[in-house]
C-alpha cells in the first residue's frame, strides 16, 4: 500500500484487501517521513489484526542513503506504533527505483544489516499466526445422499475456521447444544486424523444429530461467545450513510441474521487514534457501533480469533456489502433507544 497518495476510499480499500492477510507492507517517502496516510494505513493494519507490518522506507536514493534519515523515520513510527496493536514491525531502507534491498543487498547502505524485502517474506514465519486453540468448524454443507447404497451417509462439509479436530474428540454443534464425538474425518476419498485451520474437510459425528448450514461445531470443553446484543469496530464501506435502527442482513461465517445498529459510541479518528462523538458513520469512517442480532451469534472476539470475530453488514434493498466489522466484548452497554421497532 502506497502510504504518499490521499485516496478518498483509501479505508474501504485496504479493509477489503487486507482483512485476510497476514502480512502488510507500507511505503514510506525517505524525504517525507511519517504523513497522515502512514499512520492511516498503520492503524488499519492493526483494527484487522494483521500480524506483521513491514515499512519500506523508499526512495533512499534522493536522500543519498542516509542512515540518519532513515533511523528518524524509524524512530518516529515506532513511537506513533506502540498506541497500536501491531506485534511485529520491520524497517527497510530500500529503493525501489535502483532495486537497493528490493532483492540484493545494497552496497550504498552498509550500516543496514538486516534482511532484503525479498529474503524477509520468503522467510517470514505465518503459519502460527492461526488461532490453534479455538477448534472452531462453520457447517457450510450437509451431504447426505439420496440415492444408492450411501443413503445413511451423513457427513458436514465446511473450512476449519480455528483451531483442530481430531478422531474422538468430544464436540458440541451450536446453537443445539447437542454433544456427540468425531468418527471419522475426510478430505476428498481419504480419511484423516487431524483437520486443522484453514484445512476445508467433512466431519462425520457418531450419533444422529440435526445439523444445517449456519451451525457451528466446536469442541465441547472450549466455547465461543453467543449473544444478540453485541459490540464491534466497524468500518462504513457504501456511500448511503449508516442508519440507525435500520434493519440490515448481517453475514457471519457461515451464518445470516438480521441485525440492527441502535447506538454508535464513538468514531475513530484513525489519524488522532482519538475517539469523537459522532451520530453517523460516512462512507470510509470507523466507528465502535452497538447492534442486535435476530438470532444469537456464535463468536469469539475478533484479535483473539478473527475467523469467527468479522462479519459484514448488507443492505437487503441493494444487496450491497456496506460494512465490515471486528466483534468485541460488550465492555460497555448501549441504552436501546425507546420507539424503536426491535422485531427484527
């Protein structure tokens, strides 16, 4: 992501390319330092839980390489980064326009003695950045033949969203509360031990239980959060504002509700990290936003798992995605408004 040129989506943009990756890279002009986009982008970065930042600051060429120029930028992001959640940043001094640490070491920068942008994200360790803990498997198909000598076949086809499952492991389907155990674990014609994020499988349960698409299977000693009433970060993505207490379809996982936003505390900022008081969310503006669910959602909080933490909000008159938003625990209670239709 370019951190120099202002983009009136530049939100909307990088929440929508970036809300999967595991790793970010910003651009910094060596002459300009940290500017308003920089530090935009950096907090995005780390609302989305993105793991790893790399800042490349480029352009060292027309600052003749200098050590000093670089160590301030440096300095000066690394303080502006510890008000974020960002646990891994990288510094480069590279110019693009020469290839200097693009993929060779630069001999015109002998005092950097770190890894090229090339060597660093062919080396950059992101396997473990998935939530292993958390066995968590959104129900996204039940195959259940009808015809010939399978007929008893009943398997549950989906992506394991965190965590892993294992042959014999005690499990509860959500919301049902039913709890039964693993007997087998297929991956196309084989059968597996072990399903882990983000491998897409079909788990076979030992009893006869009533499961659909939207269901959530998780292990029976290790439980999401479930609600109606929740609290999240939510970035505004369409240019009809957000309205308060209208009804919108809320997509999560495998799952879709109707939902209802009645309050917004704040919005963010993302320049100030500084929270203002505001009635509305305009398209590109992030906002802590208080909603209720028709059904219950079953999640975990969004920095803790962010598979089972995101959803996205979609105007059912236009069927246009116009939010996307990170859950959190409900730490502060939003009053519901009186003459408010809640039958959602």
């Amino acid at each position: 992501m370019n951190a120099q040129t202002p983009d009136p989506q530049a939100t909307v943009n990088m929440v929508t390319g970036a809300s999967t990756s595991s790793l970010a890279l910003i651009l910094v002009d060596a002459r300009k330092g940290i500017i308003e986009q920089t530090r935009r982008h950096a907090t995005i970065a780390s609302l989305l839980g993105i793991p790893h930042l790399v800042l490349c600051v480029n352009k060292m060429d027309l600052v003749d390489f200098s050590e000093e120029v670089f160590e301030a930028v440096r300095q000066e992001f690394t303080r502006f980064s510890t008000r974020l959640k960002i646990r891994d940043v990288t510094f480069i001094p590279m110019s693009a326009l020469l290839g200097d640490n693009v993929v060779a070491r630069s001999s015109r920068m002998p005092w950097y003695l770190g890894e090229t942008l090339l060597s660093f994200l062919e080396s950059v360790h992101i396997a473990s950045d998935w939530n292993m803990q958390d066995p968590r498997f959104p129900v996204q198909w039940v195959i259940r033949p009808q015809f010939g000598r399978s007929t008893d076949f009943r398997a549950f086809a989906g992506q394991v969203a965190s965590g892993a499952f294992r042959v014999g492991d005690r499990v509860t389907v959500l919301p049902s509360g039913r709890q039964s155990r693993i007997q087998e674990i297929q991956l196309m014609s084989r059968s597996l031990e072990v399903a882990h994020a983000p491998m897409s499988a079909c788990i076979l349960l030992e009893d006869t239980i009533d499961v659909s698409r939207g269901d959530l299977i998780v292990a029976s000693d290790n439980l999401p959060h479930v609600g109606k009433d929740l609290e999240a970060m939510c970035c505004w993505m369409d240019e009809t504002p957000l309205q308060l207490g209208k009804k919108y379809l809320l997509k999560h996982t495998t799952h879709s509700t109707k939902a209802m936003v009645h309050h917004l505390h704040y919005r963010l900022d993302i320049n100030r990290l500084e929270e203002d008081s505001a009635h509305v969310l305009k398209l590109n503006e992030i906002g802590r936003i208080a909603l209720k669910t028709a059904t219950p959602l079953l999640y975990d909080r969004y920095h803790r798992n962010r598979s089972l933490g995101g959803f996205v909000l979609i105007d059912d008159s236009t069927h246009a995605t116009v939010g996307a938003g990170m859950l959190e625990e409900p730490a502060r209670p939003a009053p519901l408004p009186e003459r408010v239709d809640y039958s959602i």
